[in-house]
C-alpha cells in the first residue's frame, strides 16, 4: 500500500464525470476484449468517493461497484497486479471474493492528470486467477495513455463549456418595461449557439433618443469546440462595435472583422439583432440569414420579423439595412436556433407550438426554458437557444 507522499499525489476529478462515460465506453469494450477479461472499467476520484466512469463486462457476472481495488491502484505510481485476491490479505475479505462474485484476479493501471496527478485508473477484473505477461502489462500501460489522453480532454472540455457559460449574460438588463431572458442547450459538451443583450446609449441610435436594450442571437455552423471558439470570438467584435454605432454598422463591422475567419474555417454564421426601446415597445432589426424570430401576442397571433440577408460569411454584403415594428404591451419577441426546428415537421407546426407555450405563460425566462426543454427531450441532435423579451408595461 502506497505511503503518505503517494497518497498527497491523488487528486480528486474536477470535471462532472457524465460527460466523460461516453468518450470511454468504447475503450473499456475494447480492452475487455483484447485481454479476455470478464470486467474492464475505468474508475475515478469524485470527492471523497470513487466512482466508475465506464464499465464493460460479461452479463454473466453483472455490474459490481469496484472502490478497494482501484483506490489501490490510484494511490501507487506503477501497475497494480494481483493475480488471486483470495491470497492477498488487502482484498482476501472484499465482499467480491468472498461472495457470489467470486472475483479473483485484478489488474489496474493508475491514470495521470496532466499536472502529473492521479485521479483515476483503468482496470481488468475476472473470476479465475491469471498473470500478466510482459508483453500484457506493456500493453496496459499503452492503452493506459490512451485512457489519460481521454481525460485531458474531456477535461478540457469541461473548463471549455465552463468558459462559454460565462460569456453569457447573468442577469437581465435593468432598463424598465421588458422581460428579457435567454437560455442555451448546447449538442455537445460546447456549441456554436449564443445569445446576448447589452444597453445601448441613446447617443448610437439611429431611430430615437432613447436608451434601448440589444439582444442578439446567433448560430455558427457546426459543433463543438471549433464553432464554440468562432462564436466566442464574434460575440465580442459585435459587442464592442454596438456599444459605438447603430445597428447595421455594428453588424458590417463584424462582419468585416470575422470574414476571414469564417472563410478559413468553411463556415458562417447566421445572426439576428435587435433594438428596442423599452418606453415605447419600438424596435429595429437586422436578419443576417436567420429567419427564426418572431412577435407572439396574448391571443396567439404571431408575425415573423424576417429579411433578406445572407448569412455572415456565406456572401458579402454591404446592404446592413435594419427594419422595424413594435412590440405591444403583453407581447413576446421571441428568437431561437434552428436546433429548435429539428423536432418540428415544419416552421408552422413549431410557431403553433410556441404559441401555445406563450398563451400559457407570462414569464419570459419560463418560456424560453420551455421551449428550450421540448427541443432537447425529443433529442435535437443540434444546439439550440432561445430568447425571450416581453414587454410587461405600456
């Protein structure tokens, strides 16, 4: 048993493990198979608990929760072989050798953080006593790698998806009148799908003196990391250019800003931005390719707020003319992805339901989570966001 400086080198896991169970269950399948074994798992330190992140075994034996062994195995620097646990006074009285288990042979591999720390360990378990040969351990070791190179993505990911939550905005805009909220479900651990709003001094508004709220959502094509790090970036440049000119110089700056970008990585983004003011209920709006927003009335009557524009990236466009309407007292103005579209036969049968979902609340944080939450239960397999302003006084 490893001493106390071993013991100060086991680091608990900082990232939810259920993110990390699928990136393994192909890899603990596959090392059951090539060593022949009955259980091949992947264990990690959660807390002061350890828990299993992905198993694969025999339906014969069934699934075991497997702590002694693998806390071994976490807590010394090589591989930890024991070729009978009935003759090993550190297991011989686990209820898993002594009982209908059965269990008599375990093999672990502890697995590194990239600090250098152990926070976790792939293992082999069977019923009948066995021995590693040398050319079995070096392939442990091996797939071992495997397993930590799994970690340290999975783990980047979950700093990734951390990050990306923050650049959302945390609490609704001050400006009296409207109820703005917003939510996201990313397909993957990150996604290319963002919503923003930001206050915007009446000295850049182009149709009245009033301050006005912007809220913006926009889609980059693609999952994952790399249209995470595309919209993070486009998030920004449109930010800091709305906070200095009116709407449609805000968006032809981004989109002169972001082109390359876009075009080096064979992507675009569609985009749709508003401004309205809160005394008046009077916005302006662009449509960079969108076409997924539109104003819902208590009595479920619904106007889409569309133009035509191409999508930043796709084909330039100098043409950023914004159009207006009004949002009425009691009124929704509600924006999402085309994630949300993915569970609807068509356009139409997603507004109905929208409307429905309007008629039966009044909050505008509800309605987005609803919709949010239909979309991803019936598995939209893309991102999908929704936004939500609701004038709530005239």
């Amino acid at each position: 048993m490893a001493g106390a400086e071993a013991e100060s080198s086991v680091l608990p896991m900082s990232a939810p493990l259920p993110a990390l169970e699928e990136r393994f269950d192909r890899l603990v399948l596959l090392v059951r198979e090539i060593f022949g074994t009955e259980i091949a798992a992947v264990n990690a330190i959660e807390g002061s608990r350890l828990v299993t992140i992905s198993m694969s075994c025999d339906p014969s034996v069934g699934l075991h929760p497997i702590p002694t062994f693998c806390r071994y195995t976490i807590q010394q620097d090589g591989i930890l072989e024991v070729t009978d646990l009935r003759e090993d006074s550190r297991f011989s009285s686990d209820a898993l050798v002594t009982g209908p288990s059965h269990l008599r042979f375990y093999a672990g591999v502890p697995l590194l953080a990239r600090t250098g720390q152990r926070v976790a360990s792939m293992c082999l378990i069977d019923t009948e006593p066995r021995t590693l040969s040398g050319r079995d351990r070096a392939i442990l070791r091996h797939l071992g790698d495997v397993a930590e190179r799994e970690l340290a993505v999975g783990a980047d990911l979950v700093r990734a998806a951390r990050v990306q939550r923050s650049l959302l905005p945390r609490t609704a805009p001050t400006l009296a009148g409207l109820d703005v909220a917003g939510c996201v479900r990313p397909a993957r651990d990150v996604g290319g799908d963002f919503f923003d709003w930001q206050v915007i001094s009446s000295q850049v508004n182009t149709v009245d003196e009033h301050d006005r709220v912007q809220v913006t959502v926009a889609d980059v094509m693609g999952k994952g990391l790399p249209a995470s790090l595309l919209a993070a970036g486009l998030r920004g440049v449109l930010r800091a250019h709305s906070t200095y000119v009116d709407l449609g110089r805000a968006v032809h700056r981004t989109q002169v800003a972001t082109q390359s970008d876009l075009e080096d990585n064979t992507t675009f983004v569609t985009l749709w931005s508003t401004r309205i003011d809160p005394d008046t209920g009077m916005l302006e709006y662009l449509d960079a390719g969108h076409g997924l927003a539109a104003i819902i009335s208590p009595e479920g009557l619904t106007r889409r707020l569309v133009q035509d524009r191409p999508p930043l990236g796709i084909a330039w466009s100098d043409d950023w003319v914004t159009a207006v309407d009004r949002l009425a007292p009691g009124e929704f103005l509600l924006v999402v992805s085309d994630g949300i579209l993915d569970v609807f036969p068509d356009l139409g049968t997603a507004l109905a339901r929208a409307e429905m979902l309007a008629g039966s609340t009044r909050s505008s944080q509800e309605l987005a989570d609803q919709i949010a939450d239909f979309a991803t239960s019936r598995e939209s397999g893309d991102d999908v966001t929704a936004l939500v302003v609701r004038r709530v006084a005239s």
